[in-house]
C-alpha cells in the first residue's frame, strides 16, 4: 500500500537562516496552482552499489513492476540546512504553470511522476489545506495518502511529526491544522511504501498569502428610492483582512453573459436603473484587498425579476401609530405609466387621499400612509396590502401584486417585580399581540440612582438570563440588582424585515417590590371583650415602612372573606359578630404608599373556640312534680333549655343548682352534662335557683323557682282559651282576675295526656294576655294546655283546658265553622236557583220571536195556528 504524506515544519518567522528561506531550493508556495514533477529513469540500479531505494513502480497497476528510484534534491546543502534528509535519487521540481499536467513523450519514456497542487487557508483561519491532483489518472488508484508536519522549530526529529489522514476523492485533499496564522510552515511531500520512499523539495508557506475567504452570503436585491437596483450583501466572518469584492451579472438568466464589476470595495453595488421584462441573476465573490490569497469561492446567485409593479420596498415593517412611505413603478406593456395616473389603495377597500401622494420622478410614484393601525391577521394574511393602480378616464385597474406592511404594537404591557430578598427583578411581557417567528431581545442601560430621564448615548446591555413563558410572555430576570438604581428597559423585536423597539421605561426596583409574606401569625378571640386580635412579624425586607392587610372569615367551605388595612405594625384587633365560632385570618404586606405589590397572604391561622365571659344568664327550667300516692313525698325533676351562644359566651362547662329551704338549709348541686335533676321536696317551702358557668365564671342573671303548697292555692287566672290555628301553631288567650298581688309571669305547659314525661312549656311575660305556641300538634292527638302564673313566693293555681280528637277538635275555634258553612249553602243555592229562571225568560223569548203576530201581519189574519197542519 503506498502513501503520500505532506510533512509541515511549524517555523515562526526569522527561526530558520535567511539563507534556507532564499534558497533556490525552497519553493514560495503562491496563492495559485503550481506543479511537482519527479522525473526518474528506466534503468534500474543494484541498490548496494548505488544505495538506493528499490520501491513498487508508481506507473503501473501492475504488482510485479519492479523499480529503482533515485531523487536527488536541487539543492542538498540547503535542505540539510532546513533539517531535512534526502534518501537520495533522481531529482523533483516545482513549475509555477497553473494546470501544468502535459506529458510529452519524452517524459513518458524517462518515467515521470507528476502532481497538480493547490494549498490554501479555510476562511476561519484553523486549516492549511493542499489538495494534490494527479496527472496520471491510473496513478495511486489504490494509495493511501496521510498528512504530517513537524511541531517543533529548531530540532526537527521523527518521533515529533504528527500525521493524520488525507480524504480521497478525484483528487487527494490533506489538511493541516494551523495554531497561529502569524507562523510559517515548511512543507514537503513524501511518497513512501514498504520498500522505499520518495520526496518532494521543501515549500514554503506563509499563510496569510495564501487565504481564501468564505464566500459573501445572504446576498439581497433592493431597489432604492430613485428606482435603481442596488445589490448588497453580508461579509463573511472572520475577515482578517479589509476585502475587496468582484459582483457578476446579467440580465437574462439564460444567456451565459456576464457583467462583472471588480475592486467593489463596500457590501454593496448599486446597479442603475432596470428595464421591464429582464430577469438579473447575481453573484459576489472576495479576497483581501491586498492582494494576497485566493478569491474567494462564487456565492450562491440572487434572483432579480422585473414585474408589471415594482414596490420599494416591496416588503415593510413599522410600529403601530407610525407613518411608512412607499414608492412604486407601474409599468403598462414594458412603458411607464406616468405617476400622475397612479392612485393608491389599501387593502383594496379604503382609496389612500391624494394629499398624501407625492412624485419622485416621471416614472416612480409614492404614498405616505399615517399613523399606521395593528394589523390584525385575517386567514394566512396578517399584513396589510398596498395597491399601487392605473388611473384611466374614469376606471381604475389595479395590479394583483402588491406592498406587505406588517405593523406591529410595540406598546407591550409589561410589568417587573422585586422579590422579597431584593437579590433579583423579574420583568414579564405581554407578547400575545406579536406574530409568530418574532424573536425578542431585552436591551437596558442602569443609573446609579433613581430615574435620570431617557437618553440614547448611554451604553446599552442585553440580559442573557430571558426565556418564553408559553405562548404569552417573555420573561427576563436581573440578578444581582441594585435596588435604588434606575433601570431602563425596552425590547428589541426581531422580525424577518427588520428590528423594531418597544418604548423605553425607567423601573426602579425598590418601586417595584414585592414583599415577603408576614410570619408567626397567629389569631385568637381576647377574653371579656370577644374581638378578633391577630399578630404576626413583619418581613425584615424592605426596612421601609409597610402596610398590611388582613382578611379574614368564618372557617368553612364557603368562605366570605372580609378585608381590612393597617399602617405600620404588628397586631390588630377585629370586633366580630360572633366570638363563639372558629375564624380564619391571613396577613399580607406592601411597600407604604408606593407602586409596589401585595406580597403573597401568609400562611392561615385559626381561632380556637373559649371561653371570653361567664355566661350572661342561667338558663330558663321548669318542673315536673309527681307524687307518691302512698308515702305522699313529692319527687321534683327540674328540666332546664340549653343556653344560646349570646347568653352562654361561648360555651358551658356544667350548671349549679342552688337549694334554699324554709328550714334555712341550703346545698348546690354542681352537674355537668347534664339536662334534668331530680331532688325531693320535703319541706314547706324550697327555692331553686339554677346558674351556668364555664372556665371563667359563672352567672349571675339567673332564673329561681320557689315550690309552696300555700301560693298553690292562690287564684290568679280567670279563663284559658285554645285554638288550633294548623299543625304548628296553637293561640292561646286567658283572663286573670284583678287581684293586688299579680305574677311576675306565666308557665304554659302542653303535653299529651299519655305522656306525662314528656312536658313542653314556655315562658310568657305577665303583660302578655294571649300568645301563639309553635311546635308540630298531631290532630288525631288531645293535648293538654296548663296556664301557671308565677309569684316571687311560689306557684299559683294553674288553669287548663283540653283540646280533644278532631271531631271536637278546637271546640271554641270550630263552632262557628258550621254557621259559615250553612251560609255558603244558602246563597249558592239562591244563586243558582235565580240563574236558571232568567235562563228560562232568555229561551221564551228568543224562541218566540220567529213566531208571526197575527195583529201584525195581514197574511197571517184569519190563520188558526192552533189547527193541526
């Protein structure tokens, strides 16, 4: 298998004698092709005689060709002088012809070998790459080509040459990496194989003399505002040296005719005026303007075609509410329609005023449009379209081509937030407005302090730390931040026909805080008063001073938040409806009366229900009083209503019933969860008085019950009277006698005969002399009613009265119900009896008046209607 290697000695300049680098024997690589000829003869030659290498024959596919090779440098004094060995042989040289591949017959039969090189540096400086032809085209087929130079500069040895692959296409392509383009490189061919070895003369290559640019991209066809083509395009990176361009034209794509124009110093060519009906394709190529290097490869053409109407620019972008100008011509049968008769139309439904048209020669035409309106995208269209027309007579005819404005609200709502750390600001637009593809750039300059106003000279930065947050806001973070400087912020939007600006704001970020939420808040309803007092500890950013609001709610699913504000502190007290249930409350925060945001509510914290006062009142109770007929003790059970959370504040541990007999003997009995209490009456007289208390006291307004055989002989109620009003309300009214001695009120009792347990009652005040009593009545049920009046010394004697079954049911109520009743009867009977004697006088008459009076008319005189026809 054989090789070729290209060895590279890495010299920095003024490394390697003057003499070695004038050498004849060095060879300049230039900026062109060049040509490596070795020339070797026929006749072979013993190799311990001569001391050459014995190597396969490079001519021939042929395995058994056997040659030997000779190749003497040009100059062996200098090679030696550049650290290079010859193995000895017949001599190579270079030519400077450019594709000098031509073989005579002479050479052929001396047996050349033969290569056309070219070597260049790629347009971002990091490879030198030779690319070598061979002009044999049976020559090498099955070779093996590699690369390698010498890293070192002054002791070049073998064990520092680095080697690396060559890529084999038509032609073998080796590439050298270059560290620095300041250095030169010392370069040799060899071609080696098992049995021998071949090489070229040192080259010489400095590779700044030998660069070959990228060639231009992104080439673009505008015209200008006096109607001329001009051509531009963007300069290929990196450019090490100022460049010089070479543009080629023409004006038919299908002929093969080209304009060039050469030493094109600036991205751009302005071409002149067009004709109507051609198409112009182009193409840029560079090189350094120095002279020295490649040109640079043909960049891709750009396509120019000439329409019926030429927009300038064709395409447009503007902010909403700003005003954009537009040129055109209008060509009519390859002739320029005159700009007097062009008129302007929009979107094909509104006529552009004249007052806004304006000439800019005889054959170009403009509008400016005012105060541009979003476009709002309508289909696959989200641009508006520009008509440029034919004004003839009295008809106008528009072309179907068309100017593209794509108008864009830059007014994006935006806000920013400092968190509650002050170490960042996050800033959030609005960007639903904007179209698809837009890309966005956020652009800032910072004041020291606070917001000096709007200038354009200061230098501006970009913040990296941006991404989208889905399809509707673009976010930007500033990290670390300086709280009291201003910062001013806008947007760059990137659209594929330009950048447009968002306008500039000042944020200060101290402005734009966002606190940290309240800790350790805690809620609770004080004791005595019963008002909601909340605590909690302010964040320790911002040391300014806050405000803090607090909202708060009875504990449910269904929560109906109240909310109230407070300057600087931290507690608050609430008077609240009722003290008696479990609140809610949350506490949050803001900068005092600045632009600021709400910080986040704190955790919740609850109430818990307690005790805030003694009970109001003891409860009301009554009794049951029953009596053994044989032993006559009497057995009191008192039975007591529970107490509302108004009278009870908030709850109730337990009752205490206090006993007072006529003996002067008193006890208590303390119950707790208990509803009724049983004790024996024993003697004449016995009072009870029955309080509540809970964990801070007990009360102190409370009801007393006195139990006397005497007061229970005194007459106080004269009548009781019960109505049934339906089954849930009973009225009941009674008469007292007017005695000195009235009660201080009464006890109405009901219950069902049958079930002497189970007693209601109520407590009516002694002014009342009637009273509707709501509980759910059973009408097949008799129930019994019992009037008590009270005295201060006792029970009086009770009144009562039975309510029986519904056939006497409601006795005094009903009585009057069949009287009514049998009245109803009496007139509905009346009026039905009068309606049916004016319905008979109604038929009588309608009936006989058909009938002929004899009297009346002469035909029917002498007729007997009473004689059977």
């Amino acid at each position: 298998m054989i090789r070729i290697i290209i060895l590279g000695v890495l010299l920095h300049l003024g490394s390697i004698t003057d003499s070695a680098l004038n050498s004849s024997a060095t060879f300049h690589i230039p900026a062109s092709n060049f040509t490596l000829e070795c020339v070797l003869p026929k006749t072979s030659h013993s190799t311990s005689e001569r001391g050459f290498t014995r190597i396969q024959s490079f001519l021939q596919d042929s395995e058994e060709a056997d040659y030997k090779i000779n190749i003497y440098p040009v100059n062996t004094s200098s090679s030696n002088a550049a650290g290079l060995e010859n193995t000895g042989g017949f001599g190579c040289h270079f030519m400077n012809d450019t594709n000098n591949c031509f073989i005579s017959s002479e050479l052929l039969e001396t047996q050349n070998i033969k290569w056309n090189i070219m070597c260049w540096v790629n347009g971002n400086h990091t490879n030198l790459i030779c690319t070598l032809i061979p002009c044999y085209k049976m020559t090498y087929l099955n070779a093996v080509f590699r690369i390698g130079y010498v890293a070192a500069l002054v002791d070049i040895s073998v064990e520092r040459t680095k080697q690396q692959n060559c890529s084999i296409y038509d032609y073998f392509e080796c590439v050298i990496p270059i560290i620095n383009t300041s250095q030169s490189y010392i370069l040799w061919i060899e071609v080696t194989d098992s049995k021998g070895s071949l090489r070229s003369p040192p080259m010489l290559v400095n590779p700044t003399s030998i660069y070959k640019p990228y060639a231009p991209t992104n080439l673009k066809t505008e015209i200008i505002n006096e109607g001329d083509l001009r051509i531009s395009w963007t300069i290929p990176t990196p450019a090490p040296c100022k460049l010089l361009y070479e543009v080629k034209y023409r004006k038919n794509s299908t002929e093969n005719i080209f304009q060039n124009e050469v030493n094109v110093l600036e991205p751009s060519l302005h071409i002149g005026s067009i004709q109507s009906g051609f198409s112009y394709s182009f193409q840029v190529r560079c090189k350094c303007h120095n002279g020295n290097g490649f040109w640079s490869n043909w960049s891709n053409a750009v396509y120019f075609n000439t329409q019926e109407v030429i927009y300038f620019p064709q395409k447009l972008l503007a902010s909403a509410g700003s005003n954009v100008t537009v040129s055109c011509i209008y060509y009519n049968k390859n002739l320029t329609v005159p700009v007097n008769n062009i008129v302007w139309w929009l979107n094909l439904d509104e006529q552009v005023s004249e007052a806004q048209y304006s000439v800019l020669n005889s054959h170009v035409a403009r509008v400016t449009l005012l105060n541009l309106s979003t476009t709002n995208p309508e289909g696959k269209f989200n641009y508006h379209a520009l008509y440029c027309c034919q004004k003839s007579n009295e008809s106008i005819m528009c072309n179907h081509r068309y100017a593209e404005l794509y108008v864009i609200n830059v007014n994006l709502n935006f806000s920013c937030e400092t968190n509650g750390n002050l170490t960042k600001m996050t800033c959030r637009w609005d960007i639903s407005s904007l179209p698809d593809g837009s890309t966005l750039k956020l652009k800032f300059y910072r004041y020291k302090i606070y917001c000096s106003g709007l200038q354009n000279n200061q230098h501006n930065q970009e913040v990296n730390d941006c991404h989208l947050n889905g399809t509707l806001y673009y976010e930007c973070t500033f990290t670390p931040i300086f709280s009291m400087s201003g910062y001013v912020l806008w947007l760059e939007i990137h659209h594929q026909l330009g950048i447009l600006e968002s306008p500039k704001s000042c944020i200060i970020p101290m402005d734009v805080v966002k606190p940290l939420p309240p800790s350790n808040v805690k809620a609770e309803i004080t004791v005595n008063y019963g008002y909601l007092n909340i605590t909690w500890e302010r964040p320790s950013l911002p040391v300014d001073s806050l405000e803090f609001q607090i909202q708060y709610s009875v504990n449910g699913t269904d929560a109906l938040w109240k909310i109230q504000n407070f300057l600087d502190g931290e507690s608050s007290y609430i008077e609240v409806s009722d003290p008696c249930i479990v609140y809610i409350t949350q506490v949050r925060c803001r900068r005092f009366n600045t632009t600021g945001y709400w910080s986040q509510w704190s955790e919740p914290a609850y109430t818990t229900i307690r005790d805030i006062r003694a009970p109001a009142r003891g409860p009301d109770f009554w009794r049951i009083i029953s009596e053994d007929p044989i032993s006559k003790e009497k057995q009191v059970t008192l039975l007591w209503k529970p107490l509302t959370k108004e009278d009870a504040l908030c709850t109730v541990k337990g009752i205490i019933l206090k006993h007072q007999t006529s003996q002067n003997r008193t006890w208590t009995d303390i119950l707790e969860n208990k509803s009724r209490w049983t004790f024996a009456w024993t003697e004449d007289v016995h009072t009870v008085t029955v309080s509540a208390f809970n964990s801070v006291g007990s009360s102190v307004v409370n009801y007393n019950l006195t139990f006397s055989n005497k007061t229970s002989a005194v007459y106080a109620a004269q009548s009781l009277e019960a109505y049934l009003m339906n089954n849930t309300c009973v009225f009941l009214s009674w008469t007292i006698f007017s005695n000195e001695n009235q009660p201080t009120c009464f006890i109405i009792e009901w219950k069902i005969p049958e079930e002497d347990d189970q007693v209601m009652w109520t407590r009516v005040p002694s002014n009342l002399s009637r009273f509707y009593i709501f509980d759910h009545f059973v009408p097949i049920n008799k129930y019994y009613f019992t009037l008590y009046p009270i005295f201060p010394e006792g029970e009086g004697h009770p009144i009562n009265m039975n309510i029986a079954d519904k056939g006497n049911n409601m006795k005094h109520e009903n009585d009057t119900e069949p009287y009514i009743i049998l009245l109803i009867i009496v007139l509905s009977t009346i009026l039905l009896i009068g309606t049916i004697l004016i319905s008979q006088q109604k038929m009588r008459k309608l009936f006989w008046e058909d009938v002929p009076n004899p009297q009346n008319c002469s035909w029917a005189q002498g007729v007997n209607f009473e004689k059977p026809v």
